[in-house]
C-alpha cells in the first residue's frame, strides 16, 4: 500500500469511529424500544442488525449514562442457568426523547444524503 492509502485509512477509521459514537445512544434507545434486553444481548443485537461493534467498554458507561439522564431504567434477573444478568429498559422519559429523535435523524440523514455524489438537486 502506498502511504497515502494508508493515511486514507487511517483517516476513514477514525471518522466512522466518531460517527458510531455519535449515533450509539440514538440505535441503543431504538434497540431498547422494541424490548427491554441485557448487555450482551444489546450488542450483539446492534452487531447484527446494525453491523455496529459495540465494545463492553463503550456500552457499559453510556448505560450508566442514560440511566442517570433518567432515559433508561435496570434491574437483575436470573440468567439461563447462570448469574444475574442486568436487564435494561426505555423509561417514559426515554421513550419521549426517542419520538423526538426520529425525526431529527431522518432529516439529518435525508440532509446528508442530498449532498452525496449522485443525489437529484
């Protein structure tokens, strides 16, 4: 490779890393719309449907978070056959800020696409 890919790739990296952060409590409260789920569960969840990898390291404390932003809500409950797992819910609160994300996302989303190479003017 030469060295200005790499550089190009390096580049890309870090962007698509700062645009999952910026987008990951938007896809965790909409994942957490449909049911109430435990961590693994939530991530590997967004992994699939999303193709976003959520970390351990990044899910936890953005749980935290919103937990005490009041937008989510948690409890223990008995594993399959194993330990506690910790379950987390969208408050009513959560569910209020969601209604009103979703249509700020699309406009984002609709506003950023009409720039894209292609896009009818």
């Amino acid at each position: 490779m030469t060295r200005q890919s790499d550089e190009t790739l390096s580049a890309i990296g870090k962007w698509e890393v700062q645009v999952r952060k910026g987008v990951l409590e938007f896809v965790i409260l909409l994942s957490l719309s449909e049911r109430e789920q435990y961590g693994f569960e939530l991530i590997s969840g967004i992994a699939r449907r999303a193709a976003i990898d959520v970390p351990e390291g990044t899910l936890y404390p953005l749980m935290l978070r919103l937990a005490k932003d009041g937008l989510i809500s948690s409890y223990l409950a008995d594993g399959d056959g194993g330990a506690p797992r910790k379950y987390y819910a969208l408050t009513t609160r959560g569910r209020e800020l969601l209604k009103a994300m979703i249509p700020a996302w699309s406009k984002l989303a609709a506003s950023v696409d009409s720039l894209l190479p292609g896009a009818s003017q």
